[in-house]
C-alpha cells in the first residue's frame, strides 16, 4: 500500500490575485446583505431620480424632496399593514375606507370635546372596531378577506357618510397638536415622515426578530402546517386585521391633520390600490408567506418619486393612476414569472 504523497508548500499556496475557496468579493457581500429584491428597487430608485432630475431642474432640490416624503406617508402607512396582511396569506381592500371613517371620527370628537388627544384616541378605537369586525367576518363567517373587506369597503365608506352627510367635518388647522403632525419637523424631516419611518420599523422588527412575525410568515406560507404546528390561526387573522384597522386610523389622523378637517371620501379614494401596489411592487407575494416591509419602504419612494415627476412634468395626474395600475400589473406577472408556476390558459 502506498503512502499519499503530500504536496508541497508551494503547490499548497493559492495563486497571487486569485480569489481564496472562501474569499466574497466586497460587492457580492454587500449585495448579498441588501438582498436581490431590495437592490433591484435600489437602483430602480436612483434610476428614476437620475432621470426626472435631468428632465426637471427642480426635482432634485431639498424642498421637493421632502414634499415627496410627505406625500407618500397616508399610502406608505397603507401599505406597510397590506404588506403584512397579505404576507398573513390574507388580504384587506377596506383599508381606505377605514382611513377614511377615522378621519372624519377625529375631527367631529375634537369639535365636540376640543382635545385633540381625545380625536386622535378616537379615531384608533374606530380602527380597531373595524379591524376586529373584518378578523371575525373572515373567521366565524368563513367568508374569503377579499370578499369579506370588499363588503366592508363599502360599509365603512357608508357610515363615514352618514354621520358626516357627505361633508367635511370640523376644522383642526388652529390646534397645535394636529398643526404639528402636518406641518412641523425634527431635526429636519417633516412629523409626517418620521410617522411613516416609525411604524415601518416596529412593523419591520415585529416581522424579522419577534415569533409573533416568524408566526405570520408560517401561516402564509402553509397554513395547514402551522395548524399542526399548534398555531392558533384565528387569533393571529384577528390581531392582525385589528393592527391594519390601527395603522389605517393614524392614516386617518394624518389626513385630517393635512386637510384641517375630517374628510369622509376625498382624502382616502383610491388608497386601496395604492396600498395593494405598494405591498405588490415591494415584492410581497400575493399567495402569502414571504415580504419584506423594507422592500415595502423602497417601492413607496418609488411610487412617490414617479407620482412627483410626473406632475413636475406637467402630465396629467389621471395618468398616475394609469401608471399605478401598470406597476401592479408588471409586479403580479413578475411574480407568477419567478414562481414558475403555470400560467392559466397556457399548456403545461
């Protein structure tokens, strides 16, 4: 039997310049770290700036980037809850209405009481009520979330009529608290933002470092499987909704702070589609189980940038909607793309 022979120091030493079996180069750390989806929006982001910054001399100075993170703040806030939901294996398509009922609940108890705390505490409690009688529909009903909040939807946008009779209500422009939230700063970055940036990073620690997160991920991923993990399904459907029902309340809050008074419809019409194309762009899957609220963040910058450049432009603002409802669709079809799932209609 014969001895291995062993090799020698110089054959043992790699190549100069040659990268190590273990050896990352810095860039794919880095983008490794940043993760695929997230770096993909990164540099959809300083694309778009660097486009509209050439086309508009005024797009890239402070003032306008601020008003663009003042902007996406209501449809961030919708956005960052639709993500969870919808990671949940659900969906919430009230999530406007409800923004839009606690609006118009918080200016007409300021009127009443002239506390702005109490409107503020008012409007979540609305939130909540919405969010629980979402949770127990979808549960004790058995009714699909997209059927069940479509109905509620409109439910919810009924009674902000009703006790509003279709008006503004009340007028909070003269108390300091709601002057605050719309207009003031710390330490340079206007309240309305810093309100967006502190939801997404308790919603983002709640969802990464929390079991209550690893949970939701469970569910949305197999929620047979969590079943028979010992999961108490229905009590995280109804947490959830119930935490939707408060972020969409201090969406409701922001806009009656920005506008001066409660406002039933105009302020939250079509923020269900902001906030579905949002979670969608972000790369949250539809079918549940995996997201991302950082991703959420950068596609909201995103919607916001395009929606500022394009009235910079001088475009037409229903052409917005247009563009919302196309990066829906790309950002659905991008997914069933990287599923590999079938398509429908398409042969196997």
């Amino acid at each position: 039997m014969s001895t291995p022979t062993r090799p020698s120091p110089a054959q043992e030493q790699p190549t100069p310049g040659a990268p190590g079996p273990d050896r990352v180069s810095p860039v794919r750390r880095v983008l490794s770290g940043i993760g695929v989806q997230n770096s993909s929006l990164i540099i959809t982001l300083v694309v778009l700036i660097i486009v509209l910054s050439t086309l508009n001399d005024n797009f890239f100075r402070t003032n306008n980037l601020l008003l663009i993170g003042s902007a996406v703040t209501i449809m961030g806030l919708l956005s960052l809850v639709q993500t969870l939901v919808i990671i949940l294996g659900a969906l919430d398509i009230s999530v406007g209405s409800m923004a839009g009922l606690a609006s118009v609940i918080s200016a007409m108890a300021f009127t009443a009481t002239g506390s702005s705390a109490i409107g503020i505490l008012a409007a979540v409690g609305t939130g909540i009520a919405c969010g629980l009688v979402n949770g127990l529909i979808i549960i004790f009903g058995r009714v699909n979330p997209v059927v069940a909040t479509l109905a509620t939807l409109a439910t919810y946008k009924g009674i902000a009529q009703v006790v509003s009779d279709g008006k503004a209500q009340g007028y909070t422009g003269a108390d300091d608290l709601f002057i605050f939230l719309a207009k003031g700063t710390v330490l340079g970055l206007p309240t309305l933002v810093w309100v967006f940036l502190i939801v997404a990073a308790i919603l983002h620690f709640l969802l990464k470092y929390t079991d209550i997160g690893r949970n939701i991920f469970a569910i949305g991923g197999n929620d047979t499987a969590a079943r028979l993990a010992g999961i108490n399904i229905n009590r995280y459907i109804i947490g959830v909704y119930a935490l939707v029902g408060v972020v969409a309340a201090i969406a409701g809050v922001l806009i009656t702070a920005r506008t001066g008074s409660g406002q039933p419809t105009s302020g939250s019409e079509g923020l269900e589609l902001q906030a579905v194309t949002g979670a969608a762009l972000g790369g949250t899957m539809l079918k549940g189980g995996k997201g991302s609220i950082v991703s959420t963040v950068l596609a909201v910058f995103i919607l916001g940038v395009l929606d500022n450049g394009m009235s910079g432009l001088g475009i037409n603002q229903f052409w917005q909607n247009v563009a919302h409802g196309a990066l829906l669709v790309v950002a659905v079809v991008l997914q069933q793309l990287r599923s590999g799932e079938r398509r429908v209609g398409l042969p196997a």
